[in-house]
C-alpha cells in the first residue's frame, strides 16, 4: 500500500493508502478527497484533477506528456512548477509517503 497525504489550500490535511498502479486521481476520488473533481473521469480532457506533488516526489514523476503539459493551461488555479494532472500520475511503491497540495479551486 502507498501512503499519500493531501495538504489542502486552506491547510486542512487527509491521507489515503491506495494500491499501486492506479492513477493518483482514481485513488484520491475512490477516498473522497476533497478538492479533486475528476469531471472528465481521467481522461485527459478537463483540468479538475490539478495537483501540485511536493518535493522530493515530484522529481521521481516522469516529466507531464505534451497533452498534460497543455491541459494544464485550463486549471482554474495557478499553474505551479510542481503542477500535474492527478490523472496521469501512475502511483508506483516508490512514492510512498508522497505530499500533494490542492489548488484553492478546481473551477
């Protein structure tokens, strides 16, 4: 199991253990974590699973496809550094422990 704790705008903290190889927005909407809408349902076509990973997991992420890369330019938050879609972050055992922050807002 992966641990991964949530760090909401307002500071608000909730953890999940998820299993690996599912998409970090699969595991996030299976928990109900708040802030992650998942409109699109993964599919690579809305920007309401936005996320920003802390270090150092977001350094072990393979860099955001092109396609993430400009959906990106929909998220109704400010796109950080660190941003990615939580659908295309595939949870491997490595990222145990990982910290995610949530935009202020998904629309």
């Amino acid at each position: 199991m992966i641990s991964i704790r949530f760090i909401a705008a307002d500071g608000s903290e909730q953890t999940l253990r998820a299993t690996p190889d599912q998409s970090l927005m699969k595991a996030a909407v299976d928990a109900n974590i708040t802030g992650i809408e998942a409109d699109c349902g993964g599919t690579l076509t809305c920007a309401t699973c936005h996320v920003m990973i802390g270090a150092p997991w977001a350094e072990q992420l393979p860099p955001p496809s092109r396609d993430e890369a400009d959906m990106l330019d929909f998220a109704a938050s400010p796109v950080q550094p660190s941003s990615r879609l939580s659908c295309q972050v595939l949870l491997k055992p490595e990222l145990d422990g990982m910290v995610v922050h949530l935009p202020a807002s998904q629309h």
